[in-house]
C-alpha cells in the first residue's frame, strides 16, 4: 500500500501550507483575545472619564465646581484686600484734610495777630470746633437779632449762622470799629482776612468757605446774599437730601453769556478764554445762593493759593469745580420770585430763597424784606419742628 492510499503525503510543500494554516489561527485567536482586552480596557477607561465627567458637570450646575471654586474664593480674597487697602487710603486722605485745614485756621490767627486785626471769637478757639459735627455752615448778612438764638440753632439744629464781613481798607477805621461794636453786642459775625470791595467779592468768597471749613465740621457751606430771604428750615431740609454725596454743588444753575465789552456790568476781561466772541459761561450757580460740600470746601481750602479768580464771584466757583468729579443739583426753589412764592407757599411748595431777578436780590430789601418774609416765609416753628 502507497504512503498516498494511506493518506499520508510525504510533499514537504503541503506539510509546510498546513503548519503555516495552524500557526495563523492559533495567531489571530491570540490577536483576538489581545483586541478583546484592549477594547475592553479602553472601554472602561471611556466610561470612568465619562463618570468623572458627569460628575463634574453635576458639581459645576449645583455651584460647587471644586476648580471654579477655589477660583472664585481667591478673587474674593484679592476683592476684599482691594477693598481694605481702598478704605485705608480714604481715611488717610481725610485725615491729611483735615490736618491741613488746622492748619490753615492755625495761619489765619497768625496772620491776624501779625496784621494787629481783631481775632474773632471763632478763630480764638478752633480746638472746641472739632467736638461737634453740624448740618450747614451759613455765611449771610441777614442778622439773627440775639445771640442766644444763634447758639440755639448751633446746640439743637447743627446750623452755623454768621455775617461774613472783612475788613475796610483803611485798617482800624471808622467802619471796622463800627463793625467790632456790632460784634460785641451780637456776637454773630466772621471777620475775614480780606479787604472788603465790589471788585473782591471772588476772593471773598474763597476766603469764606477757606475759613469756614477750617473752624467748622459741618456736611454744607453755604453762601447767600443780605438782600435774599431764606427759608432756613427748608434750606436745612433740602440740603439733607443730598448728604450722602461726597461732592455736590446745589445752586440754580445757570450759563450766561460773557461780556467782553469794557464798561458794562458783569464784564469779564478775561473772556479771551471761553473762546470765540459770543460764547457762554460753562453751567455754574447763580450768586445769590448756593451751597457746596464739605469736600469742595476742603478743596477749596487746601489749594486756596493756586485758585484763580475771574470778575465775576459765581463764575469763579464754578470754574474751581470743572475739572473735579462733582455733581452739580439745578434746584430751582432756591431763586423763586418774590412775585411767585406766596402761591407756592400756600400750595405747599416753601421756597428756600426768593428774591427778584432783576435786583439780582430783593428790590429796597430794607423798606421789603419783613413782606416777603410774611408772604413767602415758612413759619416761626417751622425750624424747631423740622426733624
């Protein structure tokens, strides 16, 4: 029998085919169980990222993104290091204030004493000043008949109430010792070191709220005229609204033209500056009343030496606030009518201050003030009552 019929082939080719056939099944189920395993692994690999994800998803949806988190929690830190570091300086920056208008009070009594001019009572004593915080500081020349009165208003209501006068030119005249008798008798006067004149009334003014800030802690300043009639109790009220704003200017506010013509009332020789001829003023209040922060004052007495004064006194102050960050109120019920604010009064609309346009004050305030008090006035109690 042949080694064929038996079923055996001694061709080596054919032995060779069918190892090679076995070694490559055996191969590719080898492969197969390492794909298997491979797939497998990254499966799971896929999934626990797919976990992780989720995961981190639900913390970010419930706001506790571990990563975001601490973020956020160091931002806060930095805020609020930002912050303490902002209040630091502030404070800071009032302290210098309020050492500098010490200072500034402490250089008015030299100068007076220096000159030989009478101190007032006001500047012999700064140090009690500091001991009370008031309401508004009023420079008028409207009196307040007794002195007990004023320091009433002082005591109860935190309103300062001063006639605002300097001096004459000729130091020691008549008309300064008539002044010192007046003071003695009512005590309601401020003495600035200013020669008193027409054409000084923007350095008046300087001088006045310079003054005023360095002797007394009050919220407002404020400027009015002898020939207006206030209402002090409103004026305190109005003014109330507004302390919460570091620097704000209240006034009617106004822009009127500027006059280069010599010889006319209220010229400016230096309108060159406000541009072509014809040009108006920048907004500003008008100089029958107004009243500024205590920070403008304080600006006002610190940088008092480099402030530059134009002819006019209202367009002067608000020439000193154009470059500051400073909110200026358009109030009109600080200029009504005299002809209009017996009808306000009685709708229920007091007036801070009335005077007539066309005086640019009351018209014969001597012979009308006591009638357009009558009219337009608040009542005896309306300041003792005011909250």
């Amino acid at each position: 029998m042949s080694w064929k019929s038996k079923g055996f082939d001694p061709n080596p080719k054919s032995m060779v085919t069918k190892k090679l056939t076995l070694l490559l099944c055996i191969g590719c189920f080898c492969a197969g169980m390492l794909f298997s395993d491979s797939a497998e692994a990254e499966d799971k690999t896929i999934s626990r990222a797919m976990g992780v994800k989720d995961e981190r998803l639900k913390l970010i949806s419930e706001g506790c993104d571990p990563i975001r988190k601490d973020v956020k929690h160091e931002s806060k830190d930095i805020l609020s290091e930002v912050s303490r570091t902002h209040n630091a300086i502030q404070t800071l920056d009032k302290t210098i204030s309020n050492l500098e208008m010490e200072l500034a009070a402490t250089r008015a009594v030299q100068e007076s004493i220096i000159n030989g001019s009478p101190i007032s009572d006001d500047l012999k004593i700064p140090e009690t000043n500091g001991k009370r915080k008031y309401l508004m500081v009023v420079g008028i020349n409207t009196a307040f008949s007794s002195r007990k009165r004023r320091d009433s208003l002082e005591e109860e209501k935190g309103i300062v109430m001063r006639f605002v006068i300097g001096h004459s030119a000729t130091s020691g005249g008549i008309l300064d010792r008539a002044i010192e008798a007046e003071d003695r008798k009512h005590g309601d006067f401020l003495r600035l070191e200013h020669v008193e004149g027409y054409l000084e009334l923007s350095a008046k003014t300087k001088t006045y709220f310079a003054t005023a800030a360095a002797l007394w802690d009050a919220d407002f300043y404020v400027k009015v005229d002898d020939d207006v009639h206030v209402n002090i109790a409103t004026l305190g009220a109005t003014l109330a609204r507004h302390r919460t704003k570091p620097r704000v200017y209240i006034g009617c506010m106004k822009s009127g033209p500027v006059l280069a013509q010599k010889g006319v009332r209220y010229h400016e020789p230096e309108y060159w500056k406000f541009g072509e001829e014809g040009n108006k003023y920048f907004r500003h209040a008008t100089g029958q009343l107004y009243a500024i922060s205590k920070d403008l004052a304080s600006y006002i007495s610190i940088n008092q030496h480099v402030l530059h004064k134009y002819a006019n006194e209202d367009v002067t102050l608000g020439s000193w606030f154009i470059g500051l960050d400073v909110e200026h109120i358009d109030d009109r019920s600080l200029c009504c009518g005299t002809t209009d604010c017996e009808w306000k009064a009685q709708a229920g609309n007091v007036c801070v201050a009335s005077f007539d346009w066309t005086c640019s004050g009351i018209c014969k305030s001597v012979e009308r003030m006591k009638d357009v008090h009558r009219r337009c006035g608040e009542g005896k109690n309306a300041l003792w009552s005011e909250a």
